[in-house]
C-alpha cells in the first residue's frame, strides 16, 4: 500500500472544526467540577474542613473518598490508586475531593477554599533515597545471561560509572478531560480523551458499584497522548462519574494545565550503576547494571515500563555476559506512568553512553566501537532474554546512513573546527535503535472491529484503537477501503466506543495498526468471502471471476457499482455487517523468569545529529539530523514520516530542555510552559533529511507487511545527547568523557564542563 493520503481530520484540524471532548455540547443542567489536591508530598489527613463551601452560591455537589459508591481505587494492575485520597496524602498535587458547580470558575474558586490539615510524615523524593530506604512499589527483577562478573575479573579493561535520565511530562496539547452523563436505569455514559476506553469503562463501573454494562465510553479523538491518556483518564472519568452520580446531573471535569501537570504521572526518571569489561577493540566482554527508577507513591504501569527497559538495555548491541538488576523505587512524588517508549528510551540511553564511554576510553570513533558490537545476523543473535533477532537490518541502515549523511568527513571536520574555536564548539553522534513490538503483557495482544456496508455502498468503520492525532483511522480506514475495493472517501471510521467493540487494549505499544489494521481486515473479508458468494450463485461464476476494484465489482462479464452490487446483495437478505478479530501469532514470554519471545518482531532505525555548544552559556542547538528508519512496507508514507520526525523531536526535548523539578518539600515547580520547555519550531534542525528504508517489507504476516512506528523515532535523540556530550568532550583532554546528565540544559551543560575542567586540573597537578 504506497499511497499517502493525508490524516482524515486534517481538514478538521487545520479549520479548527475538529470537535474534542471540550467542544461537546453539554446537556441541560449540567456541572463542572475541579479538584481539591493535597499541598504537601506525605502526610496524614487530620482534618477536611468543607464549611466554607456549605453557603458558596452556584456549588452543586462535594465528593471526596467517602462519596465513592464502590472501589476507591483507579489502579488497573495493582489497587493502590485511590480515586480521592482518604486518611493519607503520597504526593503533593494527589487529588482529596472534587466539587461540582454551576460553572468551571465557581468550581475551581469552591476547590481552593476548602481546608485542610495535615500531619506532615517524612517524604522520599529521589531515587538514591529510595534505594537507601528499601522502598519499593514492586519487588526488585533480576536478569543474569552468561557469567558477568567472572568474565568481568578478567577483561583486559573496566569502566564503571553511572547515567542519570530525567522525566518529561507528555504535554499533550488536549489536557485531561471527562464528561459524565446519567442515562436511565443506572447506566453512565463517559466521553473521555483518553488512550484505553475499555479500562475507564472498567474503573467508572467498580466505582460506582455497578456492572461494566451499564458503563459506555466513547472517544472520538484526543489531542495527543503518547501514553499519559492510558492509565491516566481513568481518574478523571471517575471522579466525573461519581459527581454526577451523587448530582443526578451531568458533570464536566477538566484539567486547567497546572492542575494536569501536577497531578498526572509523567515518564519515569532513571539512574543506572554499570560496570563494564572489554577488550582493547570496544566489543563488550561482561556488563553489570543496577537499573532504578522513580516510580512515584503507587504502581500504576511501573511493573511493565521498567520490565521493557531490562529488555531494551541490550538495544542494538549482542550482550553475552550480563546481568540486570531493576528496582522500582517508591518515592512521594507522582506516580509515574506510561510514555511514548515505555522504558525503552531510558534503556537505550544507558546502554548508548556506556558504548560512547568505551570508545572514549579507549580514543577510539564511537561509531566504529558500536558497529563492533551489534547484532550478527547467524551468529551473536539472540538477546539476553531469549529471543532470536530476526531481519536484523541494523548494519545495513548504519551503513547507508553513514555513507548519506558523510559521517566520517563530518567528523574530520568537526575535529578542525574544534580546534580552531575555543567557545563554540560542534559534536557529531550516529546511534541505532532495535525496539520490539508488541504488548509485554501477552492479553494485550489482541483487537476487533466492526464494520457495516450500507446500501448506498457507504462503509462505517468501527474498531477498538484510538485516534489521538497519529494517523490510525486513517490507516485503518486504507485497510477496508483496499479489503473492499472502495475509494477511501467511501469509508467513515466512528468514535471508539466500549459498546460497539468491547474488551479492547489500550492504544499503545505502537501496536494499534498491527492490531487494529488486521482486526479491520478480517471483518472486511468475512462481508467480502459473503458477497462473492452470492455473485456466485447471483450470476453463475467462479469465485475468481469476482473482482472489487475502483467502486466496481466485476463478476464475469457483469459490471456494476459497489452501490448496486450491494443493494442487490440486501435484497437478497446477505449479511452486509461483520465483526472481525485478531490475535497477535508467535509470542510467548515467562514474566519470572524474563525469558521467551515477548515480541512479534523488530523496528529499527539510525540517526545521525550534529550540535553546536556554546561553552560560555551551555546553549545547545541541533544544527543537522539525518534519519534512515525502517516501517517495513509503510501503510501511509506521509503519516510515518511524521511520526518519525515528531518522536525525534520529543525524545530531543526529553534530553535537552524538558526539565521537572521538584523542591526539597517535594512540590513540583515546573508545571506551566513558562517553567516546562518543550521544544519549538526554533528547534528543528535547519538541514533535515529523514528517509524511510525501502524494499523491506516485514518478514511477519503484519498488516500488508508494515511495521509499527508510534515509538521507535524517539530513541533516534539519543544522537542528539551524545553529539552535545562530543562537544563537550572536546573541551577536555584525550579521553575524556563529560558526565552529562539529561536533559543537556545549559546548566547541565555548565556542570558537564565544569567537571572536565576540575578533571584537567588535576591531571596538570
């Protein structure tokens, strides 16, 4: 499928027509609600003092743990999420009530008036704290391939050394929202921006006490996600739902932007203990990682997240002697959640620096020490955790990337450019990514559609993904159109919803095509294998004498319009409606032991990025990328391209400029745009070449040969990373290798130079 439509609401978009859950029309009598959040990281709850609100015209209704009819509780995996906070605050911004008003102003002025007393505990608000505490959410995983610390013992060299990631906020342009609307015999209806309509539909209904049928969500779109609309919206949906219980009216409760920021989980930080041994060529001989991450008060996702970040430390790189400890660290901060990567960003970060400090080390191209250590494709194969990597299209991509991009004459001249500017000084990084797709969680792995054809020949299209600005529907939509043999304008995909398709997965894991695209097609089938057989029958043909193409259907010498082949097929009492289903084939994983094939195949892709740093202010600013990334046999060109431009430029604000900070009390200060840096059009590099590999389509049967493409591009900024840390490295003497921790502000940067000019020092002492 090579044609590139554009993304079905893009006129939408464009005009600003798009209708998102704000835009809805309320029904008469409704409310707004807003929530009351703790001001302090841990303490317990002495006093909740409503009387203010008691004589507060326009407040309709207060809701607070108390209120909740059923489980107090948004946690899917582990329940220690509650909906409202009872007895115990774990994070400053942890929602203690809600209140419904007349209007949005009212309800936000009642949900500052109210008081509340506290008895301050002690809070721990870092990793190495938590470490030191033995605080956990979940029990530490232990992975161990090989003999590490014998081989270790008797590498001919050994760096040990650590790298320190912090968080980002998804910074969705939607913030978080829910609309809650009583319907008659105790059923709710949710509109919720969110990622997993199944899952609120599953939290609304053990909140409220009733069964999950009498529960719909509907989702027609969300204005970005990248994972904080997964676990997230659960909480929003809830609290709505349990206001407009307790009102009989319908509630409307959304997000103002530093109410979302402090009260939702972002991407988890990470800190990672190595040491390493190899041999005087770079190849990596024995690996030893302490993995921890910040994992906030409560679970939520951090069992999964820090599991794909124990699989993906390997990223393109064959580890035979190696062990992995990952802890899950509780802190009294929010509680981290899903982001685009799911802990892979964080693993291929660790082990990209690990690689460069090899090569530092031993004063050798990091390029040339990373192409010693990949992936073989007979031979050094299989990852740590078991699973054979297949259509291993890492060297060659590097190699074509290298060559396209000029890399090694690049680099010369950045060596004499250096030398010649004492200030501004220019890095170059070429770094590869290998991310496995499919859900970790196996259940997971699994989609359905519905699709109806009416008599006109129009198509509606209903499946359980979500469309949340990255091109799914319009993917999908391709799919029916090609099964059918229709134009696309002839299909129209409808608004996820929980009673149309049930039971879905989140739209995550860059898997919604692969999932969502082959449940389409088969349902299009199934109405496709009916209605040849009725031309069958109708006309007297062989079955492959029945063609669908362009809007006609051809069966022998018969031609007709879709439109009126279907009508006659009605007529003929044919089923003109199918549900379809998919599971996703060959993946197995033994979630004790860390071992099996978690993934259906591979992505992969390369990056090479060119910085200039100013040594004076520590401003960076990416001058050049190139970018050769692998979609197997695209679905939609245009909307992969963007996908892979746009995960660049997040994974580039991730390690450059979004910085969360919290107080030594444990308060979030970077929860505005005017103290959170997102990256900008000024950003964007002024030469880009991003390029698509062609000619290799999926060796798995995948949707017409595709491949995913949500998550892998954001790994390709760890390029940018390591070409800030290359200029910097310049600064120092042979060898050296600056301890930058990301993001790369200019502090970051200030400190990274701060500490090879006292290493300098010490070596002319």
């Amino acid at each position: 499928m090579s044609k590139a439509p554009p993304h079905d609401s893009a006129h939408l978009h464009v005009s600003g027509q798009a209708t998102y859950a704000d835009d809805i029309a309320l029904p008469a009598g409704a409310l707004h609600g807003a929530f009351g959040l703790s001001s302090i990281a841990h303490g317990r709850i002495r006093q909740l003092d409503l009387s203010a609100l008691e004589s507060m015209a326009g407040v309709a209704i207060i809701a607070t743990a108390a209120d909740v009819p059923g489980e107090n509780n948004y946690g899917s995996v582990v329940h220690d999420d509650p909906i409202f906070a009872a007895d115990l605050v774990q994070y400053a911004g942890q929602p203690v009530f809600a209140v419904a008003a007349d209007s949005y102003t009212i309800a936000r002025k009642a949900a500052r008036r109210v008081r509340i007393e506290y008895e301050p505990l002690p809070a721990i608000l870092d990793i190495r704290a938590a470490l030191a505490a033995g605080a956990a959410v979940l029990p530490a995983q232990h992975l161990v391939r090989g003999t590490p610390h014998e081989v270790l013992t008797r590498s001919p060299h050994r760096l040990k050394g650590t790298v320190q990631m912090g968080g980002q906020d998804h910074f969705y342009l939607e913030g978080q929202i829910a609309i809650a609307i009583p319907q008659e015999d105790r059923g709710m209806l949710i509109v919720s921006s969110t990622q997993h309509p199944s899952e609120v539909q599953q939290i609304v209904a053990h909140a409220l006490a009733r069964p999950v049928n009498q529960v719909t969500v509907q989702c027609r779109r969300m204005g970005g996600g990248f994972g904080g609309k997964e676990t997230q919206p659960a909480l929003i949906a809830a609290a709505a739902a349990v206001l407009a219980h307790r009102s009989g009216r319908p509630v409307k409760l959304r997000l103002d932007r530093d109410t979302d920021m402090l009260m939702t989980g972002k991407r988890h930080d990470f800190l990672a203990d190595y040491t390493v041994g190899f041999d005087a060529d770079g190849r990596v001989l024995a690996l030893t990682v302490m993995l921890a991450s910040r994992c906030g008060y409560s679970a939520d996702l951090s069992g999964p997240v820090n599991d794909r970040a124990v699989m993906h430390l390997d990223n393109a790189y064959f580890l035979e002697h190696v062990e992995i400890v990952s802890h899950r660290c509780k802190t009294h901060t929010v509680s981290n959640t899903a982001f685009r990567g799911f802990g892979g960003p964080q693993a291929v970060l660790t082990i990209e620096q690990i690689i460069d400090s090899i090569a530092r080390a031993l004063k050798l191209d990091p390029l040339a020490v990373r192409r010693r250590n990949f992936y073989g494709i007979d031979t050094r194969n299989v990852t740590h955790y078991g699973q054979l990597v297949e259509q291993n299209h890492i060297p060659a991509i590097v190699e074509q990337l290298a060559q396209s991009s000029d890399y090694a004459q690049r680099r010369q001249s950045i060596g004499e450019w250096n030398a010649a500017n004492p200030f501004i000084k220019r890095g170059i990084a070429l770094t590869p990514v290998k991310f496995g797709i499919s859900f970790t969680a196996t259940p997971f792995n699994q989609a359905g559609a519905l699709i109806q054809v009416y008599t006109d020949g129009t198509v509606l299209l209903n499946h359980g993904g979500t469309e949340m600005g990255q091109g799914l529907f319009i993917k999908v939509a391709q799919v029916v159109a090609m099964e059918l043999g229709v134009p696309l304008a002839a299909i129209r995909v409808s608004a996820t919803d929980t009673s149309k398709v049930p039971n879905t997965s989140a739209t995550a894991a860059s898997a919604g095509s692969d999932l969502n695209g082959k449940a389409a097609q088969a349902a299009a089938q199934s109405i496709r294998a009916r209605l040849v057989e009725f031309a069958c029958s109708a006309y007297g043909v062989a079955a492959d004498a029945v063609h669908f193409q362009d809007g006609l259907v051809s069966a022998g010498p018969q031609r007709l319009t879709f439109a009126e082949f279907v009508m006659q097929a009605y007529r003929a009492r044919v089923s003109l409606s199918a549900t379809g289903y998919y599971r996703t084939p060959k993946i197995e994983w033994d979630k004790v032991k860390m071992k099996g094939r978690p993934f259906f195949y591979y992505a992969y892709g390369a990056a090479v990025s060119e910085v200039a740093v100013d040594t004076l202010s520590g401003e960076t600013q990416l001058l050049r990328v190139d970018i050769l990334h692998d979609v197997g046999k695209t679905l939609n060109a245009a909307i992969d391209l963007g996908q892979v431009e746009g995960g660049f430029a997040q994974g580039t604000g991730w390690l450059t400029s979004e910085e969360l900070w919290w107080s030594p009390e444990g308060q979030l200060r970077t929860y505005a745009p005017s103290t959170y840096k997102i990256p900008t059009a000024h950003d964007w590099p002024a030469r880009a070449t991003i390029r698509l590999l062609e000619s290799a389509p999926n060796a798995e049967d995948t949707i017409y040969r595709s491949k995913a493409v949500g998550e892998p591009p954001l790994m390709l900024a760890v390029s940018v990373f390591l070409a800030i840390r290359d200029a910097i490295a310049s600064c120092g003497g042979p060898g050296a290798a600056p301890e930058l921790i990301a993001p790369a502000t200019p502090e970051a940067v200030l400190r990274a130079l701060a500490g090879l000019r006292g290493a300098n020092a010490k070596v002319s002492a």
